[in-house]
C-alpha cells in the first residue's frame, strides 16, 4: 500500500515536504491507519506522530487523512483511496511532521470554565440528578479533545483566538446544561459577544468529521436558544 | 551538570487519575504542584477505563464496605495488605461522592442516585448472598468522564502542568531524601531539574511488555524503571491480570459491565461453559478465573472461529436499550474492531493482558518503601507512588473489577493528604550534588550518543515483547520461564548496544520510544525473575508445575531488587478495624 | 467575551436577533414587490408613481432600506472581521463601508420623499 506522508522537521528542512513510503501487507498485519505508521516508524523512526490508547478513546492520534480530519487508530486502511495522503490537522501550526501545536485549542477550552461550579455546600451523599436530566449531557460530556472539529472549522481558523471552536463550544453547553451547575448566567454573559459562539456559521464541518459522532453545531444552537430565551 | 531549576512544593509524574487526584488535593491546600505528564492528561490511559468504580454505596441493592473488603481480599487470593484493602473500601463511598460533587457525570438511577452495576467478584454478605451490585457507572465510559473531571478540576486549582514533558529519572539530596526529578521536554528537548519536597509517582501501568495488551502505547513502567534505577526494589512483579474479554486478534477490551448486564460467554458448542468453572458467580466470577476457563476451553478445542482460538461474548439477548444507554462505547468498539455489532451477533474475545497488581511498594498513604539490609521496612523520604505504578498492595494477586479506578482515587488523595501534612514542617531547601544530576543525566547521556550501527529499538522491544507473551502468559511452567530469563537477560545486554538513528531535538518520538523501552527491559525482567521464583498458583499467577496455592510457604509479597535479587516480606493479614480475614480455598 | 468596537449590536446575540428580523422584513418587502410586479404586467410609471406616494409604501420602503443596511453592515462587519486581519487595513474599508451605507441611506429618503 502507498503513502504519502507530510513531512517536517525545523531543526533539518527549510520548508515541509511529501515522503512516499510502501508498506506490503499482505506480509506484515496492519487493519488501522496507525498500525501503518507505527510499521512506517519501524522503518523510518525519524517519521514522528502523537499516539495513546490505539482505541479511539484518548484523542492523541487526529490528522488529516485523505483529505478529512480522523483518528488514525479508528480509520481503516480498506476504506482509503492509494496512495493515502497523511497531513497534520489544518489551520495550527505544525511542530513536525503529523504533530501540530495545540496550544491555542486548550485555551479555548479553558476559557469556558469547564468544570462544575455549584455554590452551595455539597450534601453527604451525591447531589442527586434524573436521568432525564442526566440524559441532556449524553452527545456532549463524551468529547475526547481530538481536535479534528476545531481543526475543519473555517470560523475557526480565521478567528482561532476569537472563536471558541466547535470543541470547546460544546464543553461549554455541557456545563451549561447541567442540573447540578448553578453558574449558567456567568456563563452564558460569557458567551453572547458577536465571536465566542456567534462566529459559527452553521458550515457543519464539526459534525462531519467528529469520530464520537458528536453535533458541536447543535450545541451551540443550544446555547444560542438559552441566551434568547434569557436576552428578550 | 548545572541545569535549569524549578521548585515546587510538591512534583507529581503522570497526569491519570492517581497523578491528578493528588494534584487536586494538593492544588487545593493551596500548595504549588507541578503535574509532569508525557501526553496531555486527558490521553493518560486512565481515559481507556470503562466499567465502572466499585464502592459500597447500596444504591441498587443493601451494601457496605465489609463485603466489598470481604470480596477484595479473597479476590487478591489473599495476597493483599488487609490494612490497606480495609482503608480503600472504607474511604469508598465518601471518594465517589467527592468525584460525583466535582460534576463526574454519572448514570442515573431513577431516585436519582449513582447507577450500580453488578461486576465480578462481588458479593453480599461475605460471600454468602449472592451478586453484589457495587460499580458506579457512567454508562461505558467511567475512566474518561473521571479523567475528564479530574483534570476540569485542576484547570480550576491552577495546578502548574508540564503537558508533554517525560520524566527521567529522580534525583537525590545529599541525605539520600528524593529532592526532585530530571524532567525532558518532548516538544524542545530542553532539559529541567523540577525540585520537590515531595515526588509522586503515579506513571500507571506497563502492559506493553506483552505483545497482546489492552494498554495504550504509552503503559511502559516509567515510574517502575525509575525506581529501580534509583535503586529501590519493586513487588509481586509476576502479578499481571489477563482480562477475559479482549477482542480477539486486536486487543481492545470489552468491558466486565457487558457481563454485569447479562452477558455471557459461550464455546464453539454453544455452552455457557462458564457455569462448568463457576456454578454460582458463573460469567461474574474473578477474572483470573474466567480468564483460565476461556483458554482452557480454546485448549482442549472448544475455541470459535476457523482457528478455534477465541470464544464468543454473546449480548445480543439483551434490550437494544440497554446497550445504548449503558454500553454505546463497546458496540463502537466491536463495529470497528471485529466488524461485528453486538445487537445482533456475539463479540470474539480473547483474554488480553490488562493489569499490573505488583508494582512499586508503598504503605496506605502512598509512601514508597525499601527495605533495609536486616529486612526492615522503611519508607523512602520524599518519595511516593499511587495507581497502577504502586502496589499498596489492595489487588494481591488478582484485581477486581472496577477496583483500580478506585484505587486511583483513594491512594492519589490518600498521598495528597500526607505529602500537605508533611510539607507543614518546615524544610529548608537540602542540597544536591552535582554527580547526583549527572547520574540522573546518564541514561538519556547514552542514547544522545549512541552507536549508529546498533540494533534498531523496535526490533528489541517486538522480541521482548514476544518473548513475554510466550514464556509469561497466562498458564506458566519453570522450564519455560527459566528459558525466558535467559531471553530477556540476553536482550537487556544487546539494548546496552542499540542506537538511536534520530538525535534531533523536537518532538523526537523515537528516543522517548527509546528511553521507554528502558523501563520495559527492566519491567519485563523483575516479572521473569519474580515470576520463575514463586513455585505456586495464586490468583493471576498460575503455574502448570505447581497447581496449588501454598499458605505454608508462599504467603508473602515478592520484592525484586535491581541486582535481580528476591526477598520476601509478610503479608499484613491485620486489619485496622475489623476481624482479619484468613486464607480460604478460593471458590466462585 | 470578546469585546467589540464597530459591530452593529453590542453582542453576537443582538447581531444574530437583527438579522434574523430584518430578513424577514426584506422578505416580506420583496415578496410584496414581486407580487405586484407579477399582477400589474404592463406596468406604467404612473401606476408605479401612485405606488410610491402612499405613505405606507414610503415607511414600508424606509424600513426595508433601513433593514437593508443593517443586514449589510453585520454581514460586511463579520466578513472583514474574518478576512481582513490587520486593523490598520479593517478600520478604514469599514468606515468608508459605513458612510456609503449611510449615503445610501440619506439617498433613498430623498427618493422616496421627493416623489
């Protein structure tokens, strides 16, 4: 199978550059885009990428394969077209080869307070919740910080410092929508200038490449239906 | 050497669920913590748990933490520290609560209260009344909602994180006191001394020295190489649980909750053969168990598939409901994995190797222990470790499930309120000498400067890795792992002479892979020698020439000395509070 | 909360309220228009001139300019906002934007009261 890999190291060359590589499968096993790389980086062990949990579960390994934002541990390799082109994630800066920077994704995250402010002093027990209204956080609390979304929104790479993007968007409708969270106005008096949220344009480019099968663009029509109902 | 320094009250390594709920509870005494993590701490593979958090809370069914202690110490195969066991099931409850007060998102049951789900090895009433129902659950996902909070958590208590730094190796005071650790930065290659008063080690596990593994790619024994280099010893290395359902030929687990659900297992006769092994926990009996059932069922040619090497996880009985609200993560899971979708037919799995019980010694409240030349006790000054890296010990020779993520929490807090007590003694600033930088400096020293014609580090770490699988597997014998020692020795000399072709200095993956394949060496090894050197079956170590587990002898912790010297040390048979519980035979 | 100058509303929200409302008039004001165009296919200019001098139709136009331009300006605002980054460069295109949206304004409430 061919590839055809984003390379880059600072330290070496003066700009990026495409490397073909081929793998023989039917000699060594290989069902998922990272065991490719991992077989790559046995031949070649300059060819750096991010990897954890092999499972899709941990987030570690989104790049742009084919021309889409995926996990390479979750993509397989009989669904790809040859050669199979491998970028790093568009629109942040690359470090090297297939690992970008960032940075700039977890402030955005951290802007939105996620973690669970509640005034009042817990009880002895948990503080309780129904599964109805647990039921509002399911599609938003299971985000594994790939950046895949964030990384294919346009709104998102013309205002990365503006724009919150669709990940931590959607953290900050999780939060929101929490029974248990009683600092939903702070939040939401965060959110109403004209780039935090409103920068979404509805392009669904979140939703379409998300492997949690997550909606960014719904919560954020979320949050914007909660500051209506609240703002007039 | 004279390196950049940073001073903290306290420097944590591993950003998981142990290394960040003792950030927290340092964070937010108000102490400065540094939190060193080689990913960014939402891919610590805590994120990978899925089951659930076991604790007495009796949501669901009448509970307390006498039986999840009673169900704790026999499932260790009585190899567990009762003291400790006792601490972590009656601390419980009130850790659960803190995490569901911190916004963990939790299932719910209709009151209400925190989902329970039943698991295995759990029973009422000292074993006596049938299934317990004791994991906390949020639906399959519990590592990742628990990792996510923790971490929420900590971007609140403004814990100082070193996001993608790995940690070399620790360095000592001119006492002997752990004063702090040699820290690498992944992305510029810069190197930095992170001074402490405190160090905790909370690296996780090391499940990749096996070629079949649940584990991330990151689980190399980081903390386990540290100490050992640090020469301190490490215990009961040859406890390695192999969870039952693995999906076959990948690895992935499938969580012991699709059981819990009412799942089953079933050979190629279609028999639940698990009531053969366990007529009354059946599918919930220990995992060393059913673990053993599968593979003797695949050995004596009742295995599924063309090759008849796996069995058959059959959940398709169950409500389409149930496993999408309660295990949406494992149907994924299946689908990309073995292309099978769990409402409509069985899963193929397989044991995979999963946990490690052994690990570096510590007391309840996380303190690392040595042992002195007359066999005393005595913990390491600085120096702590909690999670999957220690071994308190509270799993023995066989974890429960839902057990480890409990652990995590009890002993990461646990070490957090000892390390905060223990800094209100004023300490003034001890000195370090220099040779104790340049030693901790050797290590990444020789792979900067290695040999270009050397072996490649992946053709190591793929023969060690076969080697392990091979000779240290579920079922072992003398012979064969007399052979493997020989293996793993020959391999840890020729890695003294592997090389390292990429030098540069950003984001070199491959000399982490490097320094990584260190600490498996020496994970694999102290399994090998403690392994070959415990002639018995207990729990997870099952040995062919020596079937029994043997009281008389072999009720003792194993310590693997970085000389590869074992020694002993007593088991704590003496609870705290309650009536210890003796040896019995082990029946599911 | 990012904290903006020369956008219409003081927040995305009043920004996204407006557009939304004044869409609607101009589609209430356009459609209108096609349909009388569609009923009157040999239309005079007298017929077209009495149209204008009520002065419903003069307020209803108002408010469809009125309308128009503040669609505009929040849309012109968000696209150079997305595509001309230095301020420098923004702030004038924006001010000269403004005053011909402005003109065109004051033009049209000649038009429409001049006939």
């Amino acid at each position: 199978m061919k590839f055809s890999i984003y390379r880059y190291n600072p330290e070496v060359d003066s700009k990026p550059y495409m490397q073909n590589y081929e793998l023989d499968l039917t000699k060594t096993p290989a069902v998922m885009v990272l065991d490719a790389i991992k077989l790559l980086k046995a031949q070649d062990e300059t060819l750096s990428f991010r990897r954890s949990c092999s499972e899709g579960v941990c987030g570690s390994d989104a790049m742009n394969i084919n021309g889409r934002n995926a996990l390479a541990c979750v993509t397989s390799l009989s669904t790809l077209k040859e050669p199979v082109v491998l970028r790093p994630l568009p629109g942040m800066p690359v470090i090297r080869d297939l690992i970008v920077d960032l940075t700039n994704f977890y402030e955005q995250y951290k802007k939105t307070k996620p973690y669970l402010q509640n005034s009042q002093p817990p009880p002895a027990k948990e503080r309780l919740q129904s599964p109805e209204e647990r039921a509002k956080l399911d599609g938003l609390y299971e985000c594994i910080l790939c950046g895949c979304c964030s990384s294919a929104c346009p709104s998102y790479w013309w205002n990365p410092d503006k724009f919150l993007g669709p990940a931590a968007a959607l953290q900050a409708t999780r939060f929101i929508l929490d029974s248990r969270d009683d600092a939903t106005q702070d939040r939401l008096a965060q959110l109403e200038d004209a780039y935090s949220i409103f920068r979404c344009r509805s392009i669904m480019n979140c939703v379409d490449v998300c492997p949690k099968g997550l909606n960014p663009t719904k919560a954020i029509a979320d949050i914007r239906d909660k500051l209506i109902e609240d703002g007039v | 050497m004279l390196l950049p320094t940073q001073s903290f009250d306290a420097v944590i390594i591993g950003a998981g669920g142990a290394g960040m709920r003792a950030s927290l509870q340092l964070a937010q005494n108000g102490l400065r913590v540094a939190l060193v993590s080689k990913v960014f701490p939402t891919r610590s593979h805590t994120v990978s748990a899925q089951g659930g958090i076991t604790a007495a809370l009796g949501n669901v069914d009448e509970d307390n933490w006498h039986w999840h202690m009673f169900d704790t110490v026999k499932g260790s195969d009585y190899l567990g520290d009762q003291d400790c066991i006792e601490y972590m099931c009656q601390m419980g409850p009130e850790v659960v609560y803190e995490l569901e007060h911190m916004g963990l998102p939790f299932s719910r049951l209709d009151n209400g209260k925190i989902y329970q789900r039943p698991f295995g090895g759990q029973s009422k009433n000292y074993g006596t009344g049938g299934q317990a129902t004791r994991t906390s659950a949020a639906a399959d996902r519990t590592g990742h909602a628990l990792l996510h909070t923790l971490y929420q958590k900590n971007i609140e208590a403004k814990t100082t994180i070193f996001s993608e730094w790995y940690a070399l190796n620790l360095v000592k005071d001119r006492e002997g006191r752990i004063a702090g650790v040699i820290v690498l930065s992944i992305e510029t290659g810069e190197t930095l001394f992170l001074r402490g008063n405190a160090v905790i080690l909370a690296t996780g596990g090391a499940g990749r020295i096996f070629q079949t593994t649940s584990n991330a790619l990151i689980n190399t024994g980081d903390g386990i190489g540290m100490v050992l280099r640090a020469g301190f010893p490490v215990q009961d290395m040859e406890m390695w649980q192999f969870h039952p359902t693995g999906i076959a030929g990948a690895g992935m687990l499938i969580t012991e909750g699709t059981r819990g659900e009412g799942g089953y297992l079933l050979n190629n006769q279609n028999e639940r053969f698990m009531e053969r092994y366990a007529p009354h926990a059946k599918d919930l009996a220990s995992r060393d168990v059913v673990s053993r059932a599968i593979l003797v069922e695949i050995r004596e040619g009742r295995g599924c598939g063309p090759n008849g090497d796996h069995v058959l996880l059959k959940i398709d009985h169950l409500d389409p409901k149930i496993i999408e609200s309660r295990l949406p993560g494992i149907r994924t899971l299946s689908m990309t994995f073995a292309n099978v979708d769990p409402e409509k037919e069985p899963i193929p799995v397989v044991p995979t190797c999963h946990y490690m019980m052994g690990g570096i010694p510590t007391n309840k409240f996380g303190q690392v222990l040595t042992m002195t030349s007359s066999s005393q006790e005595i913990p390491v000054p600085g120096l702590y470790a909690v999670g999957e890296c220690a071994c308190v010990s509270v799993h023995g020779a066989n974890r429960l499930g839902g057990n480890s993520l409990l652990d995590l929490v009890v002993f990461g807090r646990a070490a957090g309120l000892h390390v905060a007590e223990e800094l209100n003694q004023k300490r003034s600033q001890s000195i370090v000498p220099e040779e104790e930088i340049d030693k901790a400096l050797t290590q990444l020293n020789r792979w900067n400067n290695t040999n270009k014609k050397g072996e490649r580090v992946a053709d190591i770490r793929l023969e060690l890795q076969k080697a392990m699988q091979l000779d240290f597997g579920v079922f072992r014998t003398g012979k064969v792992m007399q052979e493997g020692i020989e293996k793993l020795k020959l391999l840890r000399e020729r890695l003294q002479h592997a090389s390292l072709t990429d030098t540069s200095h950003v984001f070199n993956t491959a000399r982490i892979e490097a320094l990584e394949l260190d600490n498996l060496m020496a994970v694999a090894i102290a399994t090998a020698i403690s392994a070959e050197a415990r002639k018995e079956s207990r729990g997870a170590h099952s040995r062919e020439d020596f079937k029994d587990r043997d009281d008389v002898h072999w009720l003792k912790h194993t310590v693997y000395f970085p000389d590869d010297k074992i020694s002993y040390r007593p088991v704590n048979m003496k609870p705290l509070t309650v009536e210890p519980f003796p040896p019995h035979v082990r029946t599911y | 909360m990012v904290i903006t100058a020369t956008s219409l509303g003081r927040t995305g929200l009043q920004d996204w309220l407006i557009q939304r409302v004044t869409a609607m008039v101009l589609a209430v004001y356009s459609a209108y228009l096609v349909f009388y165009l569609i009923l009157h296919p040999n239309l005079s200019y007298s017929a077209w001139h009495i149209l204008f001098s009520t002065s419903g139709m003069r307020y209803a136009s108002l408010l469809a300019l009125v309308s128009l331009i503040a669609h505009a300006w929040i849309g012109f605002w968000t696209v150079s906002t997305d595509y001309l980054k230095p301020a420098f460069v923004r702030l004038p295109i924006q001010v000269a934007v403004i005053l011909l949206l402005l003109g065109n304004l004051v033009w049209g409430i000649q038009i429409l009261w001049g006939i």
